[in-house]
C-alpha cells in the first residue's frame, strides 16, 4: 500500500482549501515568504495539503496553461533528513516553468532558491495506479535524461511541514534538462554516479539509488500517489524522480552544473 494512501481525505471545509490557495499563490507570485499554513490551521492534514496543490493546478490550466508532468519530491534520505520530514510527495510542473539549458534565472523571482540534480523520465505510454512498479515505468519510459531543478519554498525560514510543503506545490519553481536522452536499458540507473558543481567547485557527490533505491521507483510512487488523487501518468509526461543529492542553496552570480555518467551535463546560471 501507498504510505500516504491513509492521509489523502482533507479534513478542512472548502473555504479553507480556497483560501489556503489564495495565501499560497499570493506567495508564489510575489516571491514573498508566508508562515507555515499549520501555524493558522493546525489541523491541517496531508490530504489537505493536496486539496490545496489540485485547487493550485486547476487554477493553472484554468488560465490556459499546460501541464508538461510530474515531480517526486523528497524522495532521498538526504532530502528527508534536510526537510525533516518522513514521507515522499509529488508535485505538479507546467511547462511555462521549464528552462533552457544554459539559462540566466532571476533570483529576485524567488524566495529560497535552491538547486538539485534529478534524473527525468519522459514517457512513452501511460502509468496507472494503485500498485505501480519499477519495471513498469522502465516499460514505459520512452527515455531519460539528466535535469535540474530549482525549488523554492515560500515559507519563512525555509521551514516547514509536510502538510505545508505539500499544499506549496512540493517547493516546484523551475527546472531545465540537457545533456543526452538515452533509453532507460542503456543506462544502469541504479548506480548512476552524478558530481553537482557551483561555480567550478563540486558541492554534492552521489549516486541515483539514494533516490527510493532507484528513480523507477520514486516515478512508480508518483504513479500511485496521483492514484490516490484519481489522477494517472499521462503518455507524453516529463517525469522528475526528485533530488539525488542535498538542495544547495544558490544567489544571483552562481553558475550550478550536474554532471551525470553516461547522460552529460546540464546547468543554469542566477543573476
């Protein structure tokens, strides 16, 4: 079973999910930092935090926006122990959030921002829930490739609880890919060594399987969480499997680069 599976019942009114939206949104757009939402409402659950997430992404499409995928966040015991928090989540990406490779980002856009190294999943048919496995998202993958993605939680202090992070998108701001599409069996993702570099100097070493063991695995828990939500892996879908190591916090001037055996490098500069 899906360890969130138990959790997805909101048990705030809908007014109260409207206007948590409302302070969420206000706070994205702004790039202004807001307290965590449980110090108002602290009964507060994590199906609450994903009330407030769909209410966020039908806002989005309402306004003519196109979904581009998923993330899977807080999927590494670095991530976890970094964020304090026990569970993985999911979160949506639009397109207009995608960066070119190489791109200049804005600091000033954001709140917190901070960089990780991911391996993305673009697939080639669609993934339903509720009982997903590895082996049928690499069924599915049409192929993978090497991204970064820079998250940005809008609470103060960059603090915050499950329920919170959740309703806040799962910290998604932005993110870009590059370096070479390979097919999944080419590559041993298990094992993936990537070094993650600011301004020329390594910050973060690791390998693909601190993320849930391996990153099929983390996209086969987005797959049976967007279960629980009565949502599916659409065919098409940008997959981010969530961070291989820490987030590193960045400020305008920085230049971040992963660099992935056997699938290159992809980087973005701040100013």
């Amino acid at each position: 079973m899906n360890p969130q599976a138990l959790s997805m019942r909101p048990a705030l009114a809908g007014a109260d999910i409207q206007a948590l939206a409302d302070r969420v949104l206000g706070a994205q757009r702004d790039a202004r930092a807001i307290p965590k939402l449980t110090d108002d409402f602290p009964a507060m659950t994590l199906g609450d935090g994903y009330a407030v997430q769909r209410e966020l992404l039908r806002r989005a499409l309402a306004q003519g926006r196109r979904q581009a995928g998923w993330k899977a966040g807080l999927t590494s015991r670095a991530k976890m122990e970094q964020m304090g928090v026990r569970v993985p989540t999911v979160g949506f990406l639009m397109a207009d959030m995608c960066r070119a490779e190489g791109s200049v980002l804005r600091v000033d856009e954001l709140v917190h921002p901070r960089v990780e190294c991911e391996v993305a999943f673009v697939l080639a048919r669609p993934l339903a829930g509720p009982d997903c496995t590895r082996e049928q998202v690499l069924q599915a993958t049409d192929f993978v490739l090497p991204a970064l993605e820079v998250i940005d939680s809008r609470y103060t202090g960059f603090s915050f609880d499950l329920p919170s992070v959740v309703a806040d998108n799962s910290s998604s701001a932005r993110y870009a890919s590059g370096g070479r599409a390979r097919l999944a069996e080419d590559v041993d993702l298990s094992s993936l060594g990537v070094v993650l570099e600011r301004n020329g100097e390594p910050v973060a070493i690791a390998a693909s399987a601190a993320v849930s063991g391996h990153p099929a695995d983390a996209v086969a828990l987005v797959v049976n969480v967007l279960h629980e939500l009565g949502q599916q892996l659409a065919a098409g879908s940008f997959v981010m499997s969530g961070g291989i190591t820490e987030a590193i916090a960045v400020q305008p001037g920085d230049f971040v680069c992963a660099r992935f055996q056997e699938l290159g490098s992809v980087a973005l500069r701040f100013a």
